[in-house]
C-alpha cells in the first residue's frame, strides 16, 4: 500500500480509537495532516484564535520543509502506534512476573498493599526508611519476608523519599532487579495536623516534601520503565479533591498537601493517556488500624482503633483498581466504593471489632 492509501486509511481510522490521545499528540496528528494536505504553513501567529489555535500553528510551522510523503507516511506510522497503544490497555488478569514499587512499604498500608499483589505473585521493590525494627511498627524486611511467603519476590530498597538521588536507585534496584517498573504506588506520607499559626515552616516544608514533591518525584524516576509496560499503573494515596473551606480550617499545611497529591492525579492521567499509563487517586472511606492512628493520641490512639478497619481492605481495593482496564484513569476513589463495585457486601470482615460505629476518615 503506498503513501497516500495509508494515509487516506489511517485519518479514517484514527475516528474508531477508543482512547482520546494526550494533547501533545493530538497536536502532532494536526501538524503532521496539515503538513501532508496543505505543505507548509502560511500567515502569521494567530493570536485573535486564542491558545489551541496558536498552538496548532506552531506544531505545524514545526514541520516546515518536510515533503507531502514523508509527512503521510509519518502520520500513518502514529496512528499504527496508537491503535497498539490501544489493543494493550485491558484488564490486568495476572501480577505473576509484573513489578510493583510501593513507597512508604515497611509497615501500614504500604505493607498490606504489598501482601495483596504478593498472593498473585507480583515481584515487590518495598521503599521505605527503617530496614529493621526492635519494636512492632514494621520493617522493610518484615515485609520482605511476608511478600516471600506469600508467593512474590522482594527487594528492598532504604530510601528517604525526599531525596532525589534515593528515589532514582531505588527505582534503578527495582529495575535491575525485575526488569522494569509496572506498576507505582505513592503511598509515602508525612501527617502534621495544627492550625496555621501553630505550623512551623519546616513541618509546613515536611508536608510538601514527602507527601506531593516525593510523589512527583517518584513518578517522574519509574516513568521511563511504566512506559515499557504493557499495562502501566499509577496509585497514589489521596483524597478527592475540594475548594470546601471545611476540610482546610486546622489543618491548612497538611490539607494543601495532600489535595496537590491529587492534582498531580489530575495532570499525570491526562499527560500519560497516550501512553496507555492509568493514574489513579485512592483514599480509605474510614479510618484504618494503622501506627498513624494507634499511636498518636490526637487522632484517637486505641480508642479510634476499635473504631476503625483493618488495613487489609485498602490492599483489597489497590488490587483490584489497579488490574482495571487502563480506561479506568483520572479517578477519586475510596476502598469501599472499589469493593461495592465488585459485589462485596460484607465489610465485617475488615472491621477491627465487627458492630463497632465506624469512624469515617477525614475528607470524605
């Protein structure tokens, strides 16, 4: 088939995709068609058309001097590209053999993830500060060694995700270890919960630096290795997002920190479409037995724990959002709602003490 024919086939077809491209790319196909249609382009900027038109015509004028065929040939070539995006993004039927990298994985949420993609066999790269642990709180390889009995290969990797040059080997032993990233969880967190005259900047800089710098962070170093995936995943631990005064009254600091975590669910789903990378955003719908809880007095110590449910169903509810069709993307959810939709309707079996009232968690 030559040029034209291809050409000719592949503006027809690119109607049928199922997936909408990221917008970069949308503006790639226009430069490329306009380039192969009309050659190159003529006029000024024009600025009475506002930003799309602007940006189109500078994705065209980039394409100055490439002939018809060249540019025919070049659009067919994407559109083949994108149609093999699409065929990939499907449920994901199995973790045997893909890799999980879960931050924040030495204890907690972190750590129930973790054992959930084990029952399936998924490979784990555990980041987290605390290697050992003399007391109850957890380890790195505390979970390293559940992960094994339950069927899945670990690696640890110790790691303060503030820090740049930490994050980026910690996805390299991931790498060398397994072959590549499939899959990232932004589970790492710093709670600081004080009304604004009574933060101190550097916790304010605490907040910010673990909770949404290291998320970007993170995603930004396994991003290379998610799009070699054939199913990438995204989860980060946030709440959806809200302009409701109430949820940031006390709590201004730790608030805008997380509700960022959630912006950045927003632009990287929208960003990593084209890549066929799901983003998602999920949060506990109660509160969980986690040493957040236990242990800290503010947030009801043992008394809330009774209260709460096990950190289990946040493993459940990771699992299952993340072996979705890469469709399901730039969502807010919480574990239960994950579970009523697959038809779980006891959720007894996470409560801590069954017939318990329920604490719901905070921005919900």
């Amino acid at each position: 088939m030559n040029n034209e024919k291809r050409f000719n086939k592949a503006v027809k077809e690119i109607m049928n995709l199922s997936n909408r491209p990221d917008d970069k790319t949308l503006l790639l196909l226009y430069s490329l068609y306009k380039q192969a249609k009309d050659g190159d382009v003529n006029g000024g900027l024009p600025i009475n058309g506002g930003i799309p038109a602007i940006a189109k015509y500078r994705a065209w004028k980039k394409q100055n001097g490439k002939s018809s065929e060249d540019a025919m040939s070049e659009y067919a070539d994407l559109v083949a590209i994108l149609f093999e995006r699409s065929e990939k993004i499907s449920n994901i039927e199995s973790w045997k053999g893909r890799t999980v990298l879960i931050s924040g994985a030495s204890r907690g949420l972190g750590r129930a993830m973790a054992l959930r993609f084990a029952e399936d066999g998924a490979n784990l790269v555990l980041l987290g500060r605390t290697l050992e642990s003399n007391d109850d709180k957890g380890s790195l390889k505390d979970t390293a060694k559940q992960v094994e009995s339950l069927g899945g290969k670990a690696v640890v990797a110790v790691c303060d995700v503030r820090n740049d040059e930490d994050v980026i080997a910690a996805v390299q032993i991931g790498v060398d270890s397994f072959g590549g990233i499939d899959a990232v969880i932004c589970n790492a967190g710093a709670l600081f919960i004080a009304p604004f005259d009574e933060t101190p900047m550097k916790r304010f800089d605490l907040v910010h630096e673990v909770n949404v710098r290291a998320s970007f962070s993170l995603c930004q170093a396994a991003l290379p290795h998610l799009r070699k995936s054939d199913n990438g995943r995204i989860l980060v631990i946030c709440p959806p997002p809200s302009l409701d005064p109430k949820w940031y009254k006390g709590t201004i600091a730790y608030t805008i920190s997380k509700f960022s975590m959630s912006m950045l669910v927003l632009g990287l789903s929208e960003e990593l479409s084209g890549d066929g990378i799901a983003v998602n955003g999920m949060w506990p719908a109660t509160t969980i037995d986690t040493a957040a809880v236990r242990y800290n007095k503010a947030l009801g110590g043992e008394e809330m724990v009774r209260h709460s449910r096990k950190s289990t169903i946040v493993g459940d509810a990771a699992f299952i959002i993340m072996s979705k069709s890469g469709e399901i993307t730039g969502g807010f959810h919480t574990d239960e709602s994950i579970l009523r939709g697959e038809g779980v309707e006891d959720f007894d079996q996470y409560a801590v003490e069954p017939g318990m009232t329920l604490q719901p968690d905070y921005y919900l």
